[in-house]
C-alpha cells in the first residue's frame, strides 16, 4: 500500500466496470474468467473468438502500457513454488465450487445484484482473510 494512488484505484475500478458491462451488453455474457479461460481450454461450439480476444487483452494490456511508457510496479513473489501450486489448485477448485470466480460474481454478479454472487463473494472474502490470518499468525509465512 505504500504506492496506492486513488485516482488510479479509480479509474482501473472504472474501465473494469466499464469492460465488463460492454461485455455483457454486447455478447450477453458475463465477464468471468474462470469461465472464459475454462471455455477456452474446453471450447464449446461456437464463441472461442470473442474468449480468446478478451484473454488475450488480459494478457497484451499492461505490455501495451509498458510500451507507452507506462510504469509497471514491480513485483515479488515470497511464496515457494510447491506452495504457488498450492495455492492455484485451491483458487481453481474453489471457482469450480462456487460455480465462478471473484470477477463474475463480485464483478458482474454483485453489479446485477444476484443474491447468488453476494453469497459467494462474501465466502471468498471470508476464505480469503481467514487464509491470510492462517498464514501469517500461525504458519508465518
């Protein structure tokens, strides 16, 4: 927190908004990316286009920005491997449970005001402090 810049907060806040209603009012799909990336990795019948683009935009943005000039933070991983590997299977199972990830219901659901995606992002909140609580208190990593 020791570069927290609101404007910048703001404006990310707002082109995630923004991106994520365009998505919905141009294609009627709901900008979760568990759900893009997983229909990628198992394409359905049609639509593996417009997923491909958007993951790719994921991916392309901040190298773009890096181009313009624009400085990425740096950052730093303090986890071991095993522990990273870990730590991405429980995020992907626990998607997989709550039927989406923190975009599409925290994102997209709470935007609609979905109950649904309420519960959810209240547990992943929940899961997700108890687990940094977890780590630093007892296990102190």
């Amino acid at each position: 927190m020791d570069d927290f810049n609101p404007v910048g907060a703001l404006l990310g806040g707002a082109m995630i908004g923004a991106s994520a209603s365009l998505l919905l009012l141009l294609t009627g799909r709901v900008a979760g990316i568990s759900g893009i990336l997983g229909s990628l990795l198992v394409p359905p019948a049609r639509g593996t286009a417009w997923r491909a683009a958007f993951v790719a935009g994921l991916v392309l943005a901040p190298v773009a920005y890096s181009g313009l000039g624009g400085g990425l933070p740096p950052v730093t991983i303090g986890a071991s491997f095993p522990l990273l590997v870990v730590a991405g299977l429980l995020v992907g199972f626990g998607a997989r449970l709550g039927s989406g990830c923190t975009s599409g219901h925290g994102v997209c659901g709470l935007g609609r005001g979905s109950p649904r995606s309420l519960a959810a992002t209240g547990t992943f909140m929940a899961v997700a402090i108890l687990t940094v609580l977890v780590a630093r208190r007892l296990v102190g990593a």
